[in-house]
C-alpha cells in the first residue's frame, strides 16, 4: 500500500542533524528536478527577498521564511515526518505509534511537495517553503513543472497494490494516477453529517478534513490493516469504525471515490 499525503504550509523549527543529503532521499528517480527546485528557490531567495516573498506568497509576518530559505543548503535536517506539523500530521501522530506501526509509516507514507516533488516521512529534509501553488520564475508554475519527473517515478514507487490518495488538489496536479494504477486508487472525500430540522445535511469543513484523513491514516498504521485494493480499502476502514461510502469507478482506468462521513468534529 502507498498512502499519498499533502505537506503542511507549517513546519517545525530547523533541525540539529547534518545538513541536506539529496542522494539520501527517496525516489532518487526525481533528483534532478529537486536539484533545479531547490537550486532557483535558494537563488532568489538570497538575491531579493522582496521578489522572493512576492512569488512565495509570503505576507510581512512571514518575512523569516526567505532567510529559512537562503539556508536550506546548510540548515540542520530533521525526518520529514517530524518537520510538517499541521492539522492532519497532529492527528496523526506519528512519534506515538508503536514501533510496528512507525515501520509501516516508513514504508507506506509519501508526502507530495513543491520544493522535494515527494519524500518518505523518514527522509531528513530541513524546514522550508515552497508550495506546490508557487510559480518560479525561471521553471514556472511547480505543479506542472513536476509533471514529468512524476510521471515517471510514481508508476514504480506504487507498486501494484493500493494508492490511497489523500492529497489536496494542488499537490494532487502534480501526477494523477492512470490506466492500471487508478484502477486501484482510492481517494477520500470527508463529510460532515448534521440533522436540521429533521433533514440531514452533509458539507466539507476543511480543518476537520484533514484532521479526519489523519486519523484514518493512523488507524490503519495502527492496525496494521493493509487492505491490496480499494473494496478491501472500504472494509478495512469500516472494521476501523469509521462510515464509509463507497463509489465505484464508472469506467476502466479511474480511481475509487471514498465519502467518510463524521458527525462530530474535533
């Protein structure tokens, strides 16, 4: 199984282990790309600060991070999966997992990005910022930059079983799964359920969303479920408690789409 997460925009606080080793990372098949990301990223970011926070979409407050980004050469690198700190990765919670599960983690997690295209939760990177939303000037919008490097990376890294696909939109324009390796890719869509006046009403809340594909995540890591394709995807989140419905493809080549319905949030 593969389970594709987003970054967050937030990340913790630069590490104390050595600096940045490319060739450690994981999908050595997309090193030259990260190479000219991270090359132009630290350029500008050296050179104008002022560009550099207009084409980052910084706002004042988060002037800092063009500096962080001067520096990511020799910065300290912690694993991925400590270095993003948002919603969903709180909710899941990596360092309390058993160390069963934290080895499941290592093998089944990918976090899309826009400065690494993806890397394992145990990769060592440095604290950054760069969405896959950014435009640089010199390759361009990040999302269709990393496209073909993807594209040819992604196929093998899935395997031939499950892709669980919980990324957001931007990060999800960076490879789309086709022909074989849709049809064996989920993604989830998380609702939620309110009654007024007597009629039930669905919505997505963003905040709850990611905090949901966290838990779904941890559960499944926790128990050590790993479903080979999307039907065994479904029992296996049922049997985890969770309220699933379920829409099969209409056609050969696309993925499964999964409504996990919650009444609650927190």
């Amino acid at each position: 199984m593969l389970v594709l997460l987003p970054p967050s925009e937030g990340k913790a606080a630069a590490g104390r282990g050595a600096p940045l080793k490319p060739e450690s990372l994981s999908l050595p098949g997309l090193a030259p790309a990260r190479a000219a990301v991270l090359d132009e990223l630290v350029e500008l970011c050296r050179a104008d600060e002022e560009k550099a926070r207009a084409v980052l979409g910084l706002s004042e407050g988060l002037r800092g991070e063009v500096a962080k980004n001067a520096d990511l050469l020799s910065a300290g690198t912690r694993p991925a999966g400590e270095v993003y700190t948002g919603v969903l990765y709180d909710a899941l919670d990596l360092a309390s997992l058993d160390a069963a599960a934290r080895r499941r983690a290592r093998q089944w997690l990918l976090v899309f990005s826009g400065l690494w295209g993806a890397v394992g939760v145990a990769d060592r990177i440095p604290s950054y910022r760069c969405s896959m939303g950014v435009k640089l000037p010199a390759l361009g919008a990040l999302g269709a930059y990393w496209r073909p490097a993807m594209a040819r990376v992604m196929p093998e890294a899935a395997g031939d079983g499950l892709v669980l696909d919980l990324r957001s939109a931007a990060y999800a324009s960076a490879w789309k799964p086709r022909g074989e390796v849709a049809g064996r890719t989920a993604t989830v869509r998380v609702l939620h359920a309110q009654v007024v006046d007597g009629v039930e009403k669905r919505s997505v809340v963003s905040h709850f969303n990611k905090a949901t594909k966290g838990r779904i995540v941890r559960d499944l890591l926790a128990a050590g479920a790993a479903p080979a394709d999307p039907a065994e995807l479904v029992v296996a989140l049922r049997d985890l408690g969770h309220v699933v419905e379920a829409t099969e493809p209409s056609a050969a080549g696309k993925p499964w789409a999964l409504d996990v319905v919650v009444r609650e949030i927190h």
